[in-house]
C-alpha cells in the first residue's frame, strides 16, 4: 500500500503510523461530559468502505495527515495535512514528482 | 574548543572494502560538519524562515517540498512541512540563525552533535542506497540539492543529493554506527572505499 | 555421450560440461541445463516419491508449474528442500537429492501406502483423528502420536539444522512500467516503452529471456525466433532506462502496484560472488505492470498419468528444442487440442519415434493430419488413454475408443509400447498476479480457460496471458500495451509479424478427465485425485474454496498451477453446473515459493540496529556487562573479576551512597519544546503546571494518558522563555514524541509549538553521592555549584575540560545529585573528565542494576509500576494532579472504577525470610502452592538493598496503603518461591529526601 504524503510524494506505507479514526472531535478541555469524553477516547467507527483515518508519516517528514481509505479496497482517496482543517483534498502527483 | 569524537569508532575502517576488485561502487565518509541546525517556521513564516537562511549561508532555497541548495560551506535542505536542515563547516550556525529566527517566524534547533552526517559518493551510490530505503533516487525524481524524509527500519535518515552520484546522509548519532556497518554491508556487492 | 542427449540442437553449450551429483551418483551436464533437464539425458526418469503414497515420479513440466520433481540442493550443511528440479540450473559440484524416500528412490517402504489407497483419501485427518480412545492414551494423545508417523511418511523435503550463512538483500526499484515475462509479447511491449525514454523494467523468471521463443522453433519474419529475442535485448540494453532482471520471479501484486520479485542471484553458481546476495527481494514500485505471464498447459486426469515417463507436451516440446534432450525415444501422445502436434513433430525431428497419437476429440483438422503424418504416428482419433504401464519408468499405455461428448470408452483397450507419454489438456493462462490484485478471471468456453478481464487496475496484458496464444498475437498485444503503459499514442500495426510455422487453433475439446479404473491424479504434488474430488462433493463440500481445503488440491508448493483448473472441472461435473459457476479461487502470493531469508534481507542476526551512547566504549572497554534496553545498549555492572552480578549491584549502589557514583543517562528521552506556546502546550500535557517555571530552574512532570491513565514522567527544563528541554524515560521516548506531535498537529495545531527529537544530541551523565557536589566543583569551570548558585532543580551552564557542559541538580537515586548534559561528541571526554575527577573521591562508575536499586530503595516509579493501568493516585502522585487547569487525562481520571477503594496501591515489600524477591511474583494473604490463587498484587521491581541490608521490592496491592505494616505471602508458582513479606511505605530509604537536599 502506498500513502501519497502531500510533502514527500508516494511512500510505502511501512513509513506511516496508524494513528486511529479520524472523525473524533476533542471534547473542550474542560468539558465534564463523561459521555463525549467516552465517545472521543473509545468509540470508533468501523466501515466497510471510505473511512476517515489520521496517519503518521513518522517514518518521513512526522505530519499527520487526514487520509480517506476504502477498508475494503485499501484504496486512498485523499490525503491532506490534518492540520489543514477543510483544505481540499489532495490529487495524487507523479511518482516521485516533487512539488 | 574540544573536538567531537566520531560516533563511527572502530567500526570506521579506511580503504577499500569488499568487491573491489574491479574498482569501487562508492565511496564513503563521514562529513562531520561544524553545525547542523533545524531552522523550523510557523505556518505561513515559510517565507521568512528562507530569507533568514538565505541571509545566514547565502543558500537560496526555491519554494516547494524538498527543494535545497549546497555551497562550499553550507547546505540547506526541506526536510518537512516548514523544516529545514541547515548545516556549515563551521561551528556556531545554531546562533547565527537563532540571531535571524525571532519567535515571530519560527525555531532554531542546534543538532549539531545531535545527527551524524554520512556521504556516499561514486556510480552505485543510487544502486545502494536503493537496498536501504524505500524511496526513488533517480534524479529525475530527487534531483541534485534536495532532500527527503526517510526511515530504515528504526533508523530515521534526511538525505540531500548534494550531487550527480553524491548523497549525504543525517542520521540520528546514536544509530550512526549501526547504520554505518549495515551501509557497508550493503555496499559490498560494489566495492567501497571508506575515506 | 549422455544416452538421450540430441547429437545436435538445443540452446545449450555443449562445449562446456559440469559435472554434479544426483542422489549419489556423479552426473554431467552442459553449461544451459536444468537438473531435471541433465537428469532426462543422462536416462534418468525417476526423480521423486510422491506426498501421500509415496509413488514413484518423475519430470511432469519444464519450469515453475512443475509439480512432481522437487529435489533437496545441499551446499555444506546447508540445504535447501522442495526446489523444482526444473528451475535448479546445474553448476559444477552441484549435489542434489530426491526427497520423500527411504531408503532410497527405488525402494520406498512406504510405497506400499499405494495399497492402503482408500485410507488416505480426501479428509483423512478429519476422519481419522477422531473418537474416543480408552486407556492411558486417551483423547487426543493417540491420534497426535499415529500424526507423528504419518507426518514423517507424508510430506516433502527435510529442512535443514544448519544455519544459513548466505547473504539476502532487498532493493526497492521504481518504474513506470514493469514487464512480467519476455517472451514475445513481453519483449515486444519492452521495446515499445523503451524507446519512450519511460522507466522500464523486464522481469523473467528463467535464467534465459525470451520465454517460448527458446522452443518454439519458430520463425519471425524468416530469422530464428532466439534470433530474434535477442536482438531485442540487445537493443533493450542499449537503453539506460531499461533494466532487465532475469531469474527474477514476480511473485506478488500488492496495493499501490507495488510488486514483489524474488532475483535468484547466485543459486546458478557454485558459489556467490564476493559481497552478493544469494537472492535479491525486489520491491517495485510501477505506474503500469504489463502482464505478459504467458498460460500453462494442463494435464489431462486419466489412471496412471503420474508415472515416470508422462510429460506435458509442450514441457517434452522445450526439452527436445532449447535442451537437445529427448524424454523417449519412442513417444505416444494424448491431446484435447491442437498444440501437442507441434510438439510431436518437434520431438520427432530431434530424432523420436512418435508411435501414435491419441486425440481425445472426434474430429481433427487437416493441419493436425499433416502434423500426424509428417511424423509418421498412428493416429487414433476419438481415442483416449486409459492406463500406463511400467513401474518406475514408462513401459506403454493402454489406449481405447472414446467419445468426447458422453466421457464413454468403448471397445477392447489396446497396449501401445512407449518409453514416453506426452499429454495435452489444453492451456490456462497465468492469471495468478491479476487476480492477486483483485481482478476476476472470467471464463471463456472457446478456449476452455479462465481468462483476465478487461483491466481496470494499474496493469495491461499481453499474449498467452489473455489467450492469445499464437507468435503473431502476442508480438501485436505486446507491441500494443506497451505503446499504452508508455503513454505513447497507437500506431497501425503495418504488417503483422509473419511467424512460420502458422498458428494452429488454440480451441481443446472440453473434456479435462478420462474416466477408467485407477487412480487419476489431478494434484500430482498433494497425491489429490479425481475420486477425492468426487468424494469431497459426495461428503457435501460445494463451494470450491471448500473444496480446496478439504482435499487440499492447489495448496502444494506449486499452488496448482496445473491442477486448478481441471480439479475445478471435475468439480463442477459432480455437481451439475458449468465450470464458471462453480468459480475459481482468488490466488494469493506468492506466485512461486520464496526464501524467508530474501524477505528478511539486511535484517540478520538479532535483527534491530544498536543504539549506542556516546560513552558506549569506555563502558565496554571499563568491562561494563551490557544490558539491552530497547534497541539501547546500557551498561548493567561494572563487575569485578569473580563478582556475582548482586554483589557488584550492591558495591555499586553501596559506594554511591557513601561516596561517590556516575552513571550514563544519555538514553533519557530528551524533546526541544520551543515556541511561544511552549509554556502553554506544556501545561495542557503535563498534569502540573509549568508556565510558572523560571528559566534556569527543571521541575518534575507527569504525562496522563488521554483515559487517565499514567503514561510518562520524567524533568522538564526551563532553558529559556520559549525553549524548555523535556526530558522522558529511555522506553517511551518515542511514544511521548508522537504522542506531542499528534495533539501539535491534530487537535491543537493553533499552538506555536516546535517539538525535535534531540535526545542524540545531549550526553548525560549522573553523578550522585555525598561527594558528587565536591568532585564537581572540583572539575567545572565557568560556575559554581554550591547551594547558592545550584540549588536544588537548579541549572547552570560551565565547562569540563573545555567543553560546554549544562548542569541541572536533580536527584534519581536520592543522593545530592547532578545531571551533567555535553554535546554527545563531547560526551566522552566530559565524562573521562568526570570519572578522573571523582578518583579522589572513591567515585565508582555504575549500571542500571545499581541505578534500578536505589530508585527502589527510594520508591520512584518506572515503566514498571506505569504500565499503562495504574493511575497517579495508585502511585502515590495525587498531588502532581493540578486542580487549577485541564489537562490531557483530567477528564477521565476522575471516572469511578479509577478510583476505587481496592485498586492496586503502590507498596514496598521487605522479604522476611531473607530470600530473593523476583518481579511478577504475586502477593497473596496465604501461600497455596497446590492451587495458587487470591492474588493482591504483584511485584514490579526487586533488588538486595544494601543500605536496609535485605531484600526488599515495589509491588502494586489491592488497597496498598491501608495494609502497610501488615504481612502477605509471595507465591510465584513458576519460581517455586513462596514466602513472608511485610508490606511498607514504598519510601524505604532517606523519605525525607534530606541527602538529596543537602
């Protein structure tokens, strides 16, 4: 499986860490609802299809990066920078490319 | 000024070393420059952190991931979103850039005990490098003054291809000599001599 | 002259002899043979025994399909089972043995599980290992010691003891477009790419390109076909962005079109050259694979058609063509098509005698006569073969009347004499790599294979491999994808390539198995017959993965290759319905079996690189006993000659305390917080508040987990307003890092924080003791270190011996201490500088046995006690739990099962029967050593304390602090240790902590 990291191109996903379900929100800091508090640190989705994940290129340049795969297909859709909340998704490059 | 010990030790063996019959694939060497310095802007202080590289080493960097330049002195590669390695013959890059870097742009980061900086040089340069890492060295796809973001196994390395056959390895110093005997294991096939 | 050696022909050096041996016995060979080839001319014909019953076998194939024939090659000690004789290129000194015998190959003692036949059909185990047995060996234990002696009667080659001395490596290659296989529509789709000024990589699993262009005996546009390979590859290696890789089997199509191929680089030699592997795992990266893979020819299922002496058609065509090697001299042939004509007028014109052909179908074209005639064979047209005759070598066949529509034989059986048999049951393209990248073959009733479907993926076909199987298709589909995968536009094709002799029709007769009496094998390397098929129906195995698994078809080494598709079609028979509804298995890798050693590669030995500090010499040459700490390597005595590993822990720790000690701290995780958030972030992932540090000064810092849990301690340094040093324990400083920079980038990444890694940038080194302050005063310059200037959690900055040096005093051991951080490349002289400063003073070097015993003499927590259950309360770290801000964690601490009355307390133990106390031994109110159980707890860490002079542990117990004072039992059952202990305040040593304050 390739991750297309939108600083360093294509790399084997042997370079990335999984870093779980990309649709939890953080609670407020000091918000005392145990049951958002629940939802965020326990509850994940699961589908068969498109999913929402948060990536390390730990192996590489350390961004986390929003990334949309197909759990059945293991095909990537789309990687951005999580930081960059709403960028648009990103289009894969050339092999090798550089920006 | 105390000199800092190569984290090589024994393991550093100059000559030639394994299939060299014919002549050597590589040459290999420990750079040791004076100072390694990761210069990192805020977002959006990309800009700025450039100028202030360009200000300290004369380097300019064009826009874009990986983009880097070499000098006599100096070489400054992106390494990250807003990172560079900066590095120079000499000592006391860390200030200097910590001098030009004000908290408004980003941070400088003094490295330069802190990574190992490896060459390796001659025609099967790409060929063993390429038994390493999981990364495309042709220079079509890595071109000469750029760098990357790479990991061999536990061991992360930055790589600038500071020439046609020629790339320079930083790798963390406590993993310089381990990686160092598995480069040359890996150059055998070609031959290498360590310089 | 070997006997069934050509005088002529073949694509062999006949100049060059190489000599090895076969089970013994001394052999030669040429320069461009296989074993199984050189073993065919030497007259050799029996090569194996099979899986299950252990019949005699012989050469089936010419290549990777090969079922039959598999050999042990033994280099020294080392050797290496289940190598398709077919694919060992022989070599001189080459030593082979057949497998699956004893004594020897010609005479089995287990050959008599012929007999036995029906007891070792479909389901054995299943059946067999069943039901109750009665007495001493009752249950399983029965059946698992009948397994024994059925697994060594059953199997295949014997893995070796002796370890593997051959170098592995990986090489990650780039392309855009990756070529599976050269024969004519790989090299065609090769050269169009090439001259593209694409990256191209051609990929052959023979050691020969080319593919059947070596046997065809063919003509393109008038010269030879090998002529013709090889001016491509001649001009392929003019380009230099063609890389052409030989003995290179692609065995996997993984997600991305990343692809796995396994170069055999030195296997062809007697010995590999300096510094090469033995094989080279390609990992490929391509924008286009062009599966030019080429099919395999089927067996045909009939009685007896695993004898020695059976070939398939084309296997005996490629002998007789690229080998000069006859398999017979006197030849039958059995066919549902039209291609094993070719092979008989090639095997005829090297010189056999093709005695008949028996064509299974009703009617044949007038090629197929002219061929039949040519070659002067009886032709028997609607007939089939229906026994061999021989023992360990083909003697004849039986040949009857059949009708190919009803499967009927009629007439009186008819004995041919043959010292061969060459079969053809049709041909299936090798689709394995498309459908390992998830594509569904698709059946095509025409050629009665299953066949690729229109690409969607990141790959394109060529020739056999779609069905196309002559010359002329191939060469135009090469030429075609290889101009699409080279994103050049397509051109006409001018003139197709004129190819001699014509292609014949590719379209068999739709029949796969000749019904008579004996067994007919469809998995020849699994001994699977057409009855077990049958019978894996009758027993109610319907789907066709069942099926698979229940008689095992296609899950040998070979994975079926040949077998798939006929043990699909007698399947499909018994149950009633047309092949494609009864479907195909997905194939998975590997295409072809693939040495561990080249997945492994660089990566030998203890498998990890070392990470050394930078005093790692000095503690090696100062006779350190190393310990590995992840992948660190930390010293954990400095033992003196005849001391026991407790006895030096103990001096070590005992001399600290009473004077002077230094150990290397260098592997403490340290992170560079910088940034005008730096303060900030830090309050949000410490559970204590650290913008109130003053620059200069370090302060404790515990990291909860997110579920409130305690994830890492350790000191943070304020080193300037928005730069501060955190430093972590050696085991976690990976997961803190990653830990910071997930909360930087994802949830906070408003935050002006840069974290780095610089734990090699920093040596430490430790020195504690009564005397620790004076030995440092007596080497620092450029500051003091009295209580003034350094008081406690203090840092100053000052140098050793000329090199910078930052001191901060802080204490692990209890003793007033010092961390003295240099740049790594100073470390070493930073710390000689130390250790000749504290000669004066006693000062003695220790390891972590020392280190581990005063922490728990002192009781601080490590990654022991934090392991990943515990929250700050069970460990007595409340008080670091700011009320005045969240933090990560503070959310979820608080839940009710985190602070329950009866959680796991942080305790001491001392031991009251003066024995060794181990980690992992539970804590329990009454020792049962029959039935162990009521566990309170656990120890985590254990040591002789020399300042209490007994042995004494941290342990986590149910409501530790309401029983200290009290005594517990240990009971480690697997230590046979049980006794006495008294449970304390975990605080055994100094609780004050005056000695640390001075």
């Amino acid at each position: 499986m390739l991750i297309t990291c939108p600083y360093c191109g294509p790399r084997d996903v042997s370079e990335f860490a999984y870093q779980g379900d990309g649709n939890r929100t953080r609670p407020d800091p000091a918000s005392t609802d145990g049951d958002a508090w629940h939802a965020y640190v326990y509850e994940r989705l699961n589908p068969a299809g498109p999913h929402n994940e948060i990536w390390q290129h730990a192996g590489g340049c350390r961004a986390h990066l929003a990334v949309i795969r197909d759990t059945v297909t293991h095909e990537v859709s789309s990687v951005r920078f999580a930081r960059d909340h709403g960028a648009p998704a990103h289009v894969r490059r050339k092999s090798g490319a550089k920006a | 000024m105390v000199e800092q010990l190569s984290p090589l030790g024994q393991a550093f063996r100059p000559g030639s070393h394994g299939n060299f019959a014919n002549g050597v694939g590589v040459t290999l060497s420990e750079i040791a420059p004076g100072s390694i310095v990761q210069a990192a802007a805020w977002p959006g202080s990309e800009k700025k952190m450039m100028a202030a590289i360009a200000s300290v080493t004369g380097l300019k960097l064009a826009d874009g991931a990986g983009a880097g330049a070499i000098s006599e002195r100096h070489a400054a590669f992106g390494f990250a979103p807003g990172k560079f390695l900066v590095t120079d013959v000499f000592e006391g890059l860390a200030a200097a850039l910590a001098g030009q870097v004000g908290p408004a742009i980003g941070t400088a980061t003094d490295l330069s005990h802190g990574r190992t900086a490896i060459r390796i040089e001659g025609p099967k340069a790409e060929w063993v490098l390429g038994k390493l890492f999981a990364v495309d060295f042709e220079q079509t796809a890595f071109p000469i003054g750029s760098g990357i973001s790479t990991v061999h196994h536990d061991i992360f390395a930055q790589i600038q291809r500071s020439g046609a056959d020629r790339f320079d390895l930083y790798v963390f110093r406590s993993f310089a000599r381990s990686f160092w005997k598995m480069l040359c294991h890996a150059a055998d096939e070609v031959g290498y001599e360590v310089i | 002259m070997s006997p069934r050696r050509t005088p002529s022909g073949g694509r062999i050096d006949r100049l060059r002899t190489i000599r090895f041996t076969f089970d013994g016995v001394a052999y030669t060979g040429h320069q461009g043979d296989t074993l199984a080839s050189a073993l065919l001319a030497n007259g050799v014909s029996l090569l194996g025994r099979s899986f299950k019953y252990h019949r005699p076998r012989g050469v089936l194939t010419a290549g990777v399909d090969e079922p039959n024939a598999l050999v042990t090659v033994l280099r020294g000690d080392v050797r290496e089972p289940n190598l398709p004789a077919t694919m060992v290129e022989i070599y001189d000194g080459l030593v082979a043995v057949s497998q699956n015998r004893f004594p020897s190959l010609n005479y089995d003692v287990s050959a008599v599980n012929q007999l036995g036949g029906k007891v070792l059909s479909a389901g054995f185990y299943y059946k067999t290992f069943m039901g109750p047995v009665i007495g001493p060996l009752k249950g399983t234990r029965f059946w698992m010691m009948c397994e024994h002696f059925i697994r060594r009667a059953a199997g295949l080659g014997r893995a070796g003891q002796a370890p593997d001395t051959s170098r592995y490596e990986r090489m990650n290659a780039f392309c855009d477009l990756l070529v599976v296989g050269s024969g004519p529509a790989g090299l065609s789709a090769a050269r169009e790419a090439a001259t593209s000024g694409k990256r191209v990589i051609l990929a052959e699993l023979d050691p020969q390109f080319g593919g059947s262009a070596n046997w065809s005996g063919e003509t393109i546009d008038g010269e030879p076909a090998s002529a013709w390979t090889a001016d491509i590859i001649g001009e392929l290696k003019e380009h230099a962005n063609v890389r052409l890789l030989k003995r290179t089997t692609v065995w996997g199509y993984y997600d991305g079109n990343t692809l796995a191929a396994l170069e055999r680089v030195s296997d062809h030699k007697a010995a590999a050259a300096k510094g090469a592997p033995r094989h080279r795992h390609w990992v490929i990266r391509a924008e286009t694979v062009v599966l030019a893979t080429g099919a395999f020819e089927r067996p045909l299922v009939f009685p007896g058609n695993d004898r020695p002496g059976v070939m398939m058609a084309a296997a005996a065509m490629r002998y007789a063509n690229q080998f000069g090697v006859l398999p017979g001299e006197t030849i039958a042939v059995v066919t549902n098509n039209d291609s094993a004509y070719r092979a008989a007028a090639a095997l005829n014109k090297a010189g056999a005698t093709i005695v008949a052909i028996a064509d299974l179908r009703p009617e044949i074209s007038d090629d197929c006569r002219n061929l039949a005639r040519e070659c002067g064979a009886e032709l028997l047209v609607g007939h089939a073969i229906i026994g061999t005759e021989g023992g360990k070598s083909l003697k004849g066949v039986k040949v009857a009347h059949f009708d190919a529509a009803s499967g009927v034989l009629a007439g009186e059986a008819r004995n041919i004499q043959a010292e061969c048999l060459i079969m053809s049951g049709g041909w299936s393209p090798t689709v394995h790599l498309a459908s390992q990248a998830g594509a569904r073959p698709v059946w095509d009733a025409e050629l009665q294979a299953f066949l690729p479907p229109e690409p969607d993926k990141g790959w394109l076909g060529a020739g056999a491999f779609k069905g196309s199987f002559s010359t002329a298709e191939c060469i135009v589909e090469g030429f075609v994808a290889g101009r699409q995968a080279a994103g050049l536009a397509q051109i006409e094709v001018e003139t197709r390539p004129h190819i001699e002799p014509a292609a014949l029709d590719p379209r068999p007769a739709p029949v796969f198995e000749i019904k008579a009496k004996g067994k007919s094998f469809v998995d020849f390397q699994h001994d699977v017959t057409a009855d077990d098929v049958r019978l894996a129906h009758l027993e109610g195995f319907v789907s066709v993965e069942h099926l698979k698994r229940y008689t095992t078809l296609g899950m040998a080494t070979d994975q079926g290759k040949g077998s798939n598709v006929p043990g699909l079609a007698i399947m499909a028979e018994a149950v009633g319905k047309p092949i494609p509804e009864v479907g195909t298995t997905r194939f998975r890798p590997p295409f072809a079996p693939v040495s561990v050693g080249a997945l492994a590669a660089e990566r030998f030995g203890d498998l990890k690189p070392e990470r050394l500090t930078p005093m790692h010499d000095w503690h090696i040459e100062n006779d350190a006993t190393m310990y590995p700490a992840g992948l660190w390597f930390r010293p954990m005595i400095y033992g003196d000659p005849g001391e026991t590993v407790e006895q030096a822990y103990v001096r070590e720790a005992r001399t600290t305390r009473e004077a002077a000690g230094i150990v290397d701290v260098s592997t403490l995780g340290k992170i560079a917080v910088q940034g005008p958030d730096a303060a900030e972030f830090l309050d949000r992932v410490y559970s204590n508040v650290f913008s109130t540090l003053p620059v200069g000064k370090a302060r404790y810092g515990l990291m909860l987990r997110e579920d409130g849990m305690v994830f890492d301690d350790g000191t943070t340094w304020r080193l300037g307003d928005n730069d501060f040093l955190m430093t972590t324990t050696t085991a976690n400083a990976g997961k803190v890092m990653q830990h910071l920079e997930y909360f930087l980038d994802v949830v906070w990444p408003d935050l002006k924080v840069h974290v780095t890694s610089v734990t090699d940038q920093w040596a430490g080194a430790a020195i504690g003791g009564p005397k620790a302050r004076e030995i440092l005063a007596s080497c620092v310059t450029g500051t003091k270190v009295d209580n003034e200037a350094l008081p406690f959690m203090g840092i100053v900055h000052g140098d050793i011996a000329g090199a910078p040096v930052m001191i901060c005093r802080l204490s692990f051991s209890g003793e007033m201490a010092f961390e003295v951080y240099s740049g790594a490349g100073h470390g070493m002289h930073v710390w000689e500088a130390l250790v000749e400063a504290g000669k004066p003073f006693g000062m003695v070097p220790y390891g972590l046995e020392a280190l581990g015993t005063m922490r728990i003499e002192k009781g601080h927590v490590t990654g022991a006690e934090i392991d990943g259950r515990t929250t700050a309360r069970d460990l007595h770290l409340g008080w670091m739990l700011s009320k005045k801000k969240p933090f990560i964690g503070s959310a979820m601490m608080d839940r009710e099962g985190l602070t329950a009355p009866e959680r796991l307390e942080l305790v001491g133990l001392v031991s009251l029967d003066n024995r060794p106390l181990n980690g992992g031994a539970h804590i329990v109110l009454e020792a049962d050593p029959e039935n162990p159980h009521g566990s309170l707890g656990h120890i985590t860490a254990a040591c002789f304390s020399p300042m209490l002079g007994k042995y004494i542990a941290l342990a986590l117990v149910s409501a530790g602090k309401s029983r200290h004072g009290k005594r517990a039992q240990v009971s480690d059952p697997l230590r046979n240790r049980f006794g006495p202990v008294e449970i304390v305040s975990h605080h055994f040593f100094d609780p004050e902590g005056k000695r640390m304050h001075g």
